[in-house]
C-alpha cells in the first residue's frame, strides 16, 4: 500500500513551465501532430501536451470529460465532428484576429458554426484504384460515381461503414446533395453488388487498395496521396458529376483549464508559418490560409468540382441519425 | 475453577448449524500433562485449536494463567504447539526453525540462535542447526519441532498427534523423552491423541472426548478400573461388554449375577436391576461354571486370546503364557475375575 | 474516559498526516509540500482549506480525527471519519454542490474541487485501517488486524475500481436518448436488429453481432482446444523428437502484441498474400480476399488461443494417471480401447474447461477482428466504434457491454462448474510406477496430421509477420532495410548528452514503467488475497472471491469505457492520469495473481502457517516469511503474467491513454490504422525481446525456492 502512495505522489505533475501549459488532442497523423505540439512549444515557450487520437475517440473523450475538461484545444478532424460538440455545447466560440486571411471554405464553417470551430485544412474524396491490379483484370479506370456500377467492378469496390466511419458519411451525405436523397440511396443500392466489404475504419479500404486486397477504394484524396509517396501502385481519379470534401477543423473546449493558452495556439496556427508545418512533414492537405504554400501534388480546391456541402446541415445530430438508418435498411442489411 | 495454567469455561464451537464441540469446562494444572483421547471426530483437535487460537470459540472463556484469551490471536497467546506433520519450514535450516519463534517475538537474531542451539541440545540435537528439514529422519524432524514449541518458554505446550508419523519402536521412545522432558522442565502440557497406550504411558490426566463433550476426565488408574460408561472402558484399553444382573446392594457392594456366575463387586450407584458389566479380557478364567465354546484361539507368544461364544455374546479372553492350549470348537467354561470387572454406574450413563 | 495510547496506532497517523499535512487534492499543477498551507485552495491540506479557505466541508472529517485520537480502539469514531470523508467527496463536485437538494440545504456554493489527492487517500485508508482494527479488537478475523486491514482494503479497492465502474457503465444502458423514455431507450437499444437480426440463416446477409460473436466464439474455442489437445497428446505421449520446441512455441503468442498474427495472415493469405499470387501463378486460381471476414478472424483467433488451450490441457493430459490406462490394458482392453474409453472420458472436464477458456478470450479479443473483421462485425469491435465511431452513442456501447457481459459471465460460471467437478482426474500425490502410455497409432497419425503442419505455419506466419520490420514498404518493397527501427528507436549524441529521437521511446518508456510498477502491485495484491481466501475465513469471504473473479469476466473494451466514464469527475478525477492505467491494468490482470496464489496455497500445508502463528509471528511476519519464500514459483508467474498483459493489452488501455502516458499497443494501432505497418512491426519485434528479457529478469530477481531434495512441488 504504501507502495501506491509512493507513487501517487511520484506520478503527480512536474511542476509547470512559465508559460503555462496546453493540453491539445489532434486528429492527423502523429507525425504531422508531433510538429505542430513541437513548433508551437518552442515559438511560444508554452508547455504542449498532445495526444493522437482519431476523431470519433477525440469527440468521445471531450464527451465524457464535458463536466470537467482537460483538453484545452481539439486540432483537426471533421467539421461535422466539431459540429456535433458544438451541437452539445462542447466548444467555446472565439474569433481570432488573424480569420480575415482564411480562405471561404474556412471562414464559412467558423461563421455556420457561430464561431465555435474554424477549417484550417481540407481534402476532397476521390475514388481510389490500385493501377495493377485493374491492369491485370483489364478493368477500365472510373471516372465517375455512375461508372461505379459497372459489372466489370463486381466485388472489387472497399467501402468504410458510415456507422462508424466518418468518411463513410462524407460520402454519403456528399451524394445525397449531389442528387438527392432517394437517387442517392437507390445509386448505394446498386453500388451494394459492387462492394466487397463495408470497412469499419475509414482509412482502412485505401490500405487494402494499396496492398491489392482490393480494386478500388473511394477515400480521402491526402490519405491515398500519402501512400502514393510511400510507393504503392494507386491512383486517383474525381469523380465527374462532383465529390465531397472535408474541412478540418480546430476548436477550443468549453472550459478548458488554460484559455489563454488556447487562444494563442488558436491566433498562431492561423498563420502561414504554422500551416507550411503541414506540406513539411508531407500531409497534402489544403492549406487554409491564402498565404501558405500550397501542396503541388494536391489540386487546389478551386480546381476540383466539389459538391455544395452543407456542414450544418449534415452535421446535424438527427439529420445523421435519419441518414444512418435508412442505409442500415436499405444497403447494409441487402443481401450481397 | 481458577489456579490452573489452562481453565476453559463453557467452551464450545460451532461451524454454522454444525456443532464442533459441547460447551465444556476444563482446568489443567501447571506441571501437569493432561491428554485429550477420543475416535477422530470427537473434537479433540478442534478444543486444541480453540486453546491454540487458531480458531476461536463460538462460546465460552478461555483463560490462560487466568488472563482471558479468548479473542487473542494465536500469536498473542503464550502457548506454543507440536504440528502432527511438524509443520517445519521446509525453506530453512534447522537453526532458523527452532529461532523463528524467537525472532518474531523481538529477540535479536544472534541471541536467538544462541538459544534455539541450546534448546537443541535439550533435544539431542546439537549440531544439527544447519541442516534443512528435508534431510532430517522422521524421529529427528519431530525432535526439531519440539524444541522450535520448547525454546518459547510457553505457559503451555500443546501437541496435537506428533507421534502419528512415527513407526511403533521410534513412537514408544519419543512419547518416553516428551514425558521425561516435561518432568525434568516442569512443562504445563495440553496433548492430543488417539492411542489410549500413549495417553495411558505420559498422562497425569486423561479427558476422554465423544461427540464433541467430555464423557469421562481423570487419572489414566481412574478411567482404566472406573470407566463412566462402556464407550470410556472401551476406549481404555480391551473391554467385553455385557449385560448383568444385580441381585441386591448392600453397603455400596453390589451381588451381581451373570448366568450361573456370582459377582460381589462396588455398586457405584447402581440399584437391583439390570446393568452393564465391563470386563476385562484377563479377567476371564477358562474352566469355570459358566459354559462357553471356544470359536478362535490365537497364539501370541506372551499370551494366547480366545474369542469365546458364550449366552451373554462373544467374549474375548486373554490368558498370560504358560496355560493349557484349547482349540477351537471345543466347549470350555469359565468365569470372572472380579478385580478386572466392574459395573457402569447407572446415573453416570445417563448423564451421557 | 480517552484512552490514549504512545505510540498511536499507525492508521491514526496516516489519517492525520492525511487531513494535516499532505495536499488534500489531486494536484492540478505541480505538486509541492510548501504549498500545503499556501494561497491556492486546491493544492493545500484539508486542515487549511477548512480553516483559511472557508471549505467548511471539511470539519467533519477533521473532527472524527479528533475523536479518534482521543479513542484509537474504539469502533465509532473510525466509521464516523470514513463516512465523513466519503460524505464530503460526493457533495462538493466540479460544479458546487452535486445535488439540488445539497444547495437547498446549505444556500448555493461559489466553489468546487478537485479529485481526491495524496491527502484523500492517506486520510481515506488510515480510518479504512482503523474501522477495520476497531473491528478485530472486537473479535472479528479472528482478533487479527493485519487481516482485518487486507480485507478492508482489498474490499474498499474491488468496490472503487471494479464495482463502481460496472455499475456506472450498467446505468449508461438507459441513458434517455432525445424523445424517448428511458425504459424505450434501454428497450430499443437491447432489441436493436443489428444485435439480434437472424437474417443470415435464410439469406446471405450478416447477423446481429450478438450471434456473429457467439459463432466465433464457439468456433474458435473448439479449432483451438482440438488443436491443443493435439499438441498436448503429442508432447506428453510421444517419443516426438523437438517436443521442447513445441513447447516454447506454445508460449510466443502470450508474450505478442495483437496485431501481429493478423498481418501475418494477410501478408500470407490475402488477396496480395503469397499463397494467392502463387495460385494465381501456378494453377490460374483465384483464391480472393476470404481472409476478411469471419473465415480470417477464425483463423487468427485459433492461432492465437491454441496455446492457452494448449497449457490448459498439458496439465490435464498429465494429470492422468498411467496407472488407468494400464488397468485397463490389463483387463484385455486394445491401446485404442484404452484410450477411448478410460483416458479421453477423464480428460473430458478438462477439454471443457480449455473450451470454455479459449470462448471466453475469442469473446473479448480485440485486434484480430479489428484488423481482418472487414464487414464482420463483433461485440468488442461493435462496442469500440459505437463509442469512437460516427454514431457516438454510449447508450449503445453500454448495453452491448452489458451483452458482452453477460455471456462471459455466463461461460464463467459454466468453467467454474465443470472445474469444480474435474475433482475426478486421477492426479493422486502417490508416485505413480507406470510410464505414460504410447498414443494409440491412429490417434497419434491423426494428432501429428493436424499439429505439425499447423506448427510450421505458425513459424511461417510470424516470420513473415516480423520480415515486415525489416524491408521498405510491407508487402511491396522488399529492399531489406532497418530504416523502421531507426524510426522508432534513433538515438542521437549531442551537446546536452543522448537524445532518445526515436518516435517510439517516449511511449516505450511510459508502457515498460506502468507495466513494471503494475506487476508488482498486482502480484502483492493478488497473493494476498488469495492468502485471505484460502487461508482466514471471515464474513464475505465467498462474495469477496466472486467479487475478484468478476473482474476476470469484464472484457478490457467494457472496462476501458467504464473507466472513462467513471473517474473522470470527481471525488476519483483519474483520466489522463498514470494511475487510471495503472488500476486498469492491476484489476483486470489481479484475477490470474489470485488463481496463481490460490493454486500454489493449495499445495501448501495449512499447518505450516499455523505453526508460525503459534510461534508468536503476526499474519504479516507469517505471510513475509513462511508463506511468500514457498510462493515463489506462483510469484514468479503471477509477475510475468501481470507484466506481460499490461505491456500487450490494448482494448482496455485503448480509451486511457493520454499525451502523457502513451502505450506502446496504442503507439502501434495508430501506425496499423495510418498502414504505417513497418514501424508498427518494428515495435512489436523489439517489444517481444523486451518481454522475453523481462520473464528472465524477474526469474533471476525472485529467486529459486530452497527445499533441499524433496524439492517436487510442482509450481
């Protein structure tokens, strides 16, 4: 026992550096977290304690930590994520003197989301094919949604499931604003022949396109670029009739024990120093701010046909839930 | 009921529904060595534990040179007790186990040692300090087990069974020494057995236990020639029970009839009627005038035994060396002799 | 009249030091002993905050330990104090007062506090300590204290870490979801068709997760424990040469992380896989991706759980005596006869017994379904993604637990049932003359049929699986490179001296801390309490016993989200902390510490500890000196196997991590999740190296028992 009193005591914090302290989840890849937590610890002096986490762990922690916070900021993952903390009035809204340099999409989600979260990236989904394998079974490459169901694709297509998987949702809400809501759900009815398994990550049907394990993938376009560079066989194509895209996010909690520390990290990211962190550590994200560097192997925003996203919208808790079971009726539950 | 080393006051135990042991009173005098003799499952090893303080009385004092111990934990208690397996920490040395009892009581390691070696020697075990248990013999170990008991100075020693482990030769020696040694140290000795031979060989007294009560205390002459019931006389040694007839009692002499024989033996409280009579088997005398066949004869070498069927059930009968031979099937008669026969006292039956 | 007593009783002033001298709180920045008595509230002592900062919540307990002072022995003052201090955690939260009718009661309060701190759990166990020591002086535990003490703790630690979370997460289940009742809630959620649906037995279809989890289970239990009965048959009952090395292969899946069986399997038998491009190549064949899905995730279960089934079984087979066989051979019966009909029939409560084992692991394993599931869904990965996933529900997440639950606990009692009746296996302790007889031939072609091939695969698929560590991109660049390790493990000399660079130091250093001060506690922990069961007998002790082998039935999924939602407030404000990881681990691994302590006490000869007890030792002395120095072969396992789990286990610890206490098992799903598979594997490697030096360290550390010759009970 006294054992664990010991150590109590032992593991209790270090005492604080002077300028405080920020406790940050991030969403990205570490490696890009790494940078970020580092740069701003030694532009600032302030003391970063940042984990990984994915998205749904980083919403569920904030969640469950509402009555008593501990994360101060939440760095990256999907507005609709943000939307749903806003939503529970998870967020602290706070505008930062440095928005004026944001580009649109960013300053749109800032204003939808009345000032509770700002984009400081985006990607768009794109579908993703793996070049030898469609070479070998002579399958043609897709150029858009409707050439998805093609026989010529039959098993050879990875989907993530909406029901845990953000991206999954993306693309679902995606189509439902390209059509609308019954052509879309007829159009996943067809695609369902198509579909060799329904992932329950998201990332994980680029994965599998990338070893081969499957054809195709329909996926975030910096994820897929990302293994490009590792040198996996994949490439992607937009599809024609328009896509979905992602605005990553960046909030301060409710609460947070160190606001003022979360401001400055808030004001910091949104520079272009902060946002070239990024394209250093090889992300592919859009950067949201005019004067950062763009990616060169990421088409600009503006050159894609995007489909008109309605974050608010679809972040919406019901609007989701709606959405969720009428694919559960009507694609998840169909016989393959 | 104050003055002894051990009293026990209304002392039972029971396990839930179960009763253990019959609340019970019991005094043990200081330089006495009294024996708790009963069947397994009498509980005589339970009223040990309960003096021990490995379990604790459900009802009842215990007092300890008149300190009440009832609710001390075992090692609060100045008591030490004899294992049946030894129960020798088979991790250490010889040494170490007679000291530890030393050293849990605050001695310091070196002056424990100094004595667990003397104690040795009181054993006659000098020199075995530092061997490991495991490479002592059965008779050694039990040596060991009693000095680590001894080296405590306890107001009372007990021992539960310790020479169950030991062939017959080495237990007839050690049960010799363990009353030597209490003697010649002036040892207040609480001993738990189920050989009467054993009791009877180092008791000042003997507590016969049945069923969880007391049936019978006494000195070992006591319990031998007075038994309070049959179960005591049997237990006490051979014993033929019969039925028999009292005739008349006059001046506490009772006439006792037992088929054609005559008895005039110590009523103890028994009036005309039937009764039980206990005789002992080398108390029956082969050519009397009561008739019975022989159904087995035994040759013993210092003895011979026949197993008589006779009107009042089999008898059995030893007769010492010398004595003409019967064999088996051939009709003897025989009868008592009435110093190895006594009557069990009616009240005291009862009382049971 | 006070009696009062020099010294006083320790537990007296562990609860003064508590209230008087130590930070009352968990401290929420730096921790310091000067700031006991200083201007911020919440880093002082109780005494102070009562007294300076106007935290009037405080007197009670300070006044019990007054009372107590004046009277150590007695009973009153000790409750009083403890139900002080638990009085004073519930009513003060973060927000105020915690209940409406409080703030009725005392007008509204303009201040909150933190968890409890070093002085909370001092002052909390001292009156623990002097409640119980009041209550031996009364007679119970038989007038002993020092059990009395190991029972109040081992009972207040189960109902804080075990109990409390359980129940918390129950109450979750009927969590009113926005236009329902509660009760539609909880009803909606428990007949939810995804958890029931039977759809797939008429069409080709998935099935509620409930029947797709109980198929596996049931599945891999039985693959597994045939395929451990087969090596367990060949290693006791076969002249098999290289049965040594069975064995130890036997033990490399206990000591790996997840993961890596199941990228074995796909780099083997994926669609990319090798057998599939060999197929393709020879015969034109096209095998598919069949590995996704339940097939993959038998397949990888059974690799994983034929060797817990395998150890089950080993002791089972063994445990047989020759002597039966022989009997029965005598008695004109073949070898097959034999065999059949007098050796299989008294392995049979063993077999279930190594069947139910392996259900109840498949049950709760997390990384192989998570990994190759694809569309297959079960519970544990169902109740991962009802918490992270984009439904966000823990509603649902609790009421799946609670299914999960249920069903464990279900085959737990079935265990403990068939155990209980084993009692028939001819294990005698008189040496048995014969030899263990020679499997009959068919039986011992048919056990090498199933057992070599499926042992050279197992080779095949962690070679492969570790291969990964060391080329440039898994499964596509096979340059062979140590580029991995440099990530994870660089080291770099500079000016202020080495620099652990490496990516995967920093969580290293986190896993191989918590896991090396969790082992012990969890060792010390469990020994005790199987001391107290098997060898004191008090009220309770049976609800005790359940209460501990509870733990072992809640799989790490239910556990790491019940924590979550139980020690993130108030009085216990634990997340983000070492020592939320540290209860994880102590608790769910405390059951084997128990089964490993209870198993060695059993051969252990109740008289010895009665012995020293007469000789004056106190319980302490006894269980120091006696009782641990005989252990330590159950000391030995009871550490290897709490350290071995906390460095591997990953469903718990998974929502427990934080930026400062990261675990390697997260550290590697994150880079599996990101296909960053190489430095994952890399990882993995170095942390089997790591264990296998660990289970040799503590061998070395706790030493040999020295019996001298007759040293033959077996551990």
């Amino acid at each position: 026992m006294t054992r664990l009193l010991l150590l109590l005591a032992l593991l209790a914090p270090l005492p604080a550096a002077a300028q405080g302290t920020l406790n940050m989840l991030c969403a990205p890849a570490a490696d890009w977290c790494e940078a970020i937590a580092a740069a701003f610890q030694r532009d600032t002096g302030v003391r970063v304690s940042m984990a990984r986490k994915s998205t749904g762990e980083i919403l569920a922690q904030v969640r469950a930590e509402a009555a008593n916070p501990r994360t101060d900021v939440w760095f990256g993952g999907s507005a609709e994520a943000h939307f749903t903390a806003a939503e529970q009035n998870l967020l602290q809204a706070y505008t930062s003197p440095n928005m004026a340099q944001l580009p649109p999409w960013a300053q749109r989600v800032h204003a939808q989301s009345q000032g509770r979260c700002v984009g400081v990236s985006s990607g768009a989904i794109a579908i993703v094919y793996n070049r030898e394998v469609l070479a070998r079974r002579n399958i043609p490459v897709p150029q858009s949604w409707a050439e998805l169901l093609l026989p010529a694709y039959r098993g050879e297509i990875q989907l993530p499931n909406p029901n845990s998987s953000g991206t999954a949702y993306t693309i679902i809400a995606g189509l439902v604003q390209l059509w609308d809501e019954d052509r879309a759900f007829a159009y996943l009815r067809q695609l369902h022949r198509n579909v060799n398994a329904y992932t329950r990550s998201g990332a994980a049907p680029v994965q599998a396109a990338a070893r081969g394990e499957t054809g195709l993938s329909v996926s975030f376009n910096m994820e897929t670029e990302s293994l490009v560079q590792q040198g996996f066989p994949l490439a992607m194509t937009y599809p024609t009739e328009g896509t979905s895209y992602e605005v990553a996010c960046l909030s301060i909690i409710r609460g947070a024990r160190n606001q003022a520390q979360a401001r400055r990290f808030y004001d910091w990211y949104l520079t272009p120093a902060a946002m070239d962190i990024g394209l250093a550590s090889n992300q592919y994200h859009v950067p949201a701010h005019v004067g950062a560097k763009a990616d060169p192997r990421i088409p600009d925003m503006t050159k894609l046909r995007l489909i008109d996203y309605d974050i608010a919208a679809y972040g919406d808790a019901a609007r989701r839930r709606q959405i969720l079971e009428r694919w559960d009726r009507e694609v998840g539950s169909q016989p393959r | 009921m104050s003055g002894g080393a051990l009293t026990l006051e209304g002392v039972g135990k029971r396990y839930g529904v179960v009763r253990a042991l019959k609340p019970l009173d019991l005094v043990v005098q200081p330089g006495t060595l009294v024996t708790l003799l009963g069947p397994s499952g009498c509980g005589k090893t339970t009223l040990l534990r309960l003096v021990a303080g490995l379990e604790t009385a459900t009802e009842g004092r215990i007092l300890l040179g008149g300190q009440d111990v009832t609710q001390l934990a075992a090692g609060e208690r100045n008591v030490s007790m004899v294992f049946q397996s030894y129960a020798l920490f088979p991790h250490l040395n010889v040494l170490d186990n007679v000291a530890y009892g030393l050293v849990s009581s605050g001695v310091k390691r070196a002056e424990a040692r100094l004595r667990a070696e003397a104690t040795l020697g009181t054993v006659g075990l000098a020199g075995y300090g530092a061997r490991l248990p495991s490479e002592l013999s059965g008779g050694q170990q039990q040596r060991v087990a009693v000095a680590r008991a001894l080296v405590l100075e306890p107001e009372l020693l007990l021992f539960d069974e310790p020479l169950s482990n030991l062939d017959t030769r080495l237990r007839r020696s050690m049960r010799e020494e363990i009353r030597a040694l209490q003697q010649r140290l002036g040892l207040t000795v609480l001993y738990v057995t189920h050989d009467q031979a054993e009791a009877m060989a180092i008791s000042d007294r003997i507590v016969v236990l049945r069923d969880g009560a007391i049936a019978q205390a006494g000195t070992p002459r006591e319990l031998y020639e007075q038994p309070a019931s049959v179960f005591v006389a049997g237990f006490m040694g051979e014993a033929n029970a019969v039925r028999a007839r009292v005739l008349a009692v006059a001046a506490g002499q009772a006439e006792v009839a037992l088929g054609a024989l005559r008895l005039t033996l110590p009523a103890r409280g028994c009036g005309p009627g039937e009764a039980d009579l206990v005789v002992r088997p080398e108390a029956i005398r082969l050519g009397g005038a009561e008739p019975a066949t022989v159904t087995r004869a035994t040759y013993m070498g210092s003895h011979a035994e026949y197993v008589l069927a006779t009107a009042h059930g089999p008898l059995l009968a030893m007769l010492p060396g010398g004595g003409e031979p019967h064999a088996a099937g051939s009709a003897v008669g025989f009868d008592i002799d009435p110093a190895g026969a006594v009557l069990i006292g009616q009240e005291k039956e009862e009382e049971r | 009249m006070p009696r009062l007593s020099w010294p006083p009783p320790w537990p007296l002033l562990l609860a003064a030091a508590g209230l008087l001298l130590l930070p009352w709180h968990y401290p929420q920045d730096g921790f310091a002993l000067v700031s006991v008595w200083g201007e911020d509230a919440d880093a002082t002592s109780a005494l102070a905050q009562a007294a300076r900062h106007g935290r009037f919540w405080f007197w009670p307990a300070l006044a019990a330990l007054a009372l107590c002072a004046a009277w150590p022995r007695a009973l009153a003052p000790a409750v009083l104090g403890l139900a002080a201090v638990l009085a004073q955690a519930l009513a003060v939260g973060v927000q105020g007062w915690s209940a409406p009718w409080l703030e009725a009661l005392f007008g509204a309060l303009d201040d909150r506090q933190f968890g409890i701190g070093l002085g909370g759990a001092c002052t909390t166990l001292g009156f623990l300590w002097l409640t119980t020591g009041a209550l031996a002086r009364r007679g119970a535990f038989r007038g002993d204290r020092f059990v009395a003490g190991g029972v109040g703790l081992l009972a207040l630690l189960i109902l804080l870490f075990t109990a409390w979370p359980v129940l918390r997460l129950l109450a979750e289940m009927a969590a009113p979801r926005e236009g329902f009742t509660a009760w539609a809630s909880l009803a909606e959620r428990l007949l939810d068709r995804k958890l029931l649906s039977l759809a797939c037995v008429v069409q080709p279809v998935g099935c509620g997760v409930l029947w797709n989890t109980l198929l596996l289970a049931a599945c891999s239990a039985t693959g597994a424990t045939l395929l451990g009965l087969c090596f367990a048959l060949l290693v006791t009952r076969t002249g098999l040469p290289g049965r040594r090395a069975l064995r130890m292969l036997t033990v490399l899946p206990l000591i790996t992380p997840p993961f890596v069986i199941g990228l074995g399997l796909i780099l083997l038998f994926g669609r990319a896989g090798l057998v599939n491009q060999a197929a393709e190549a020879l015969f034109g064949w096209e095998l598919g991706r069949w590995i996704y899905g339940f097939d993959g995730v038998f397949l990888a279960q059974v690799f994983a759980f034929t060797p817990t089934a395998f150890l089950v079984l080993i002791g089972v087979v063994e445990g047989i005596s020759p002597a039966m066989e022989e009997a029965a051979t005598m008695l004109r019966a073949t070898r097959m006869r034999a065999f059949t009909s007098v050796a299989l029939p008294l392995m049979l409560p063993g077999i279930a017994n190594a069947w139910l084992v392996a259900f109840v692991e498949s049950l709760t394993d997390f990384g192989n379904p998570v990994v190759l599931g694809g569309s297959f869904g079960v519970l544990s990965t169902e109740i991962f993604f009802a918490v992270v996933g984009a439904q966000q529900e823990f509603g649902r997440a609790a009421v799946l637990a609670s299914v999960m639950l249920v069903v464990a606990l279900g085959a737990f009692a079935l265990q403990r049932r068939v155990v209980a009746r084993r009692s028939y296996v001819s294990l005698t302790g008189k040496g048995d003359a014969g030899l263990p007889p020679q499997l009959p031939a068919p039986v011992r072609r048919a056990a090498m049929a199933v057992a070599l091939p499926w042992a050279g695969l197992t080779v095949i698929v962690y070679a492969m699986a570790l291969a990964g560590a060391f080329v440039k991109v898994w499964g596509r660049d096979w340059t062979p490179t140590l580029e991995h390790f440099r990530r994870a493990f660089a080291l770099e000399w500079s000016a202020g001296g080495l620099i652990f660079s490496g990516g995967a130091w920093h969580s290293l250093g986190t896993t191989l801390l918590l896991a090396g001060i969790a082992a012990p506690i969890t060792a010390a922990m469990g020994l005790l309490a199987a001391w107290l069961l098997a060898r004191q007998d008090f009220r309770g002790r049976t609800l005790l016993e359940f209460a501990l082998m509870l733990t072992f039935a809640v799989p790490g999924t239910v556990m790491g989200v019940a924590y979550i939602l139980t020690f993130n407030l108030p009085p216990l404000e634990l997340t983000g902390t070492a020592v939320i990881l540290l209860a994880c681990f102590v608790f769910r691994n405390l059951p084997v510490g128990v089964r490993s302590g209870l198993a060695a006490m059993s051969q252990l000869d109740r008289s010895l500890d009665e012995a020293a007890l007469t000789l004056r030792a106190s319980s302490f002395r006894v269980l120091r000196t006696v009782v641990l120095p005989l252990l330590k072969p159950a000391i030995v396992t009871a550490l290897v196997y709490a350290f071995v789990r906390a460095v591997t286990t990953v469903s718990a610890v998974i929502f427990l991590v934080s930026a400062e206490y990261e675990m390697a098992t997260v550290f590697i799903i994150n880079r599996v999740i990101n296909g960053d598979y190489g430095v994952a594997i890399a990882y993995c490697a170095v942390l089997i190296l790591l264990m296998v030096g660990a289970v040799g360290l503590i061998q070395l550390l706790v030493g040999q028992r020295r019996l001298g010759r007759r040293a033959a009970v077996p551990a």
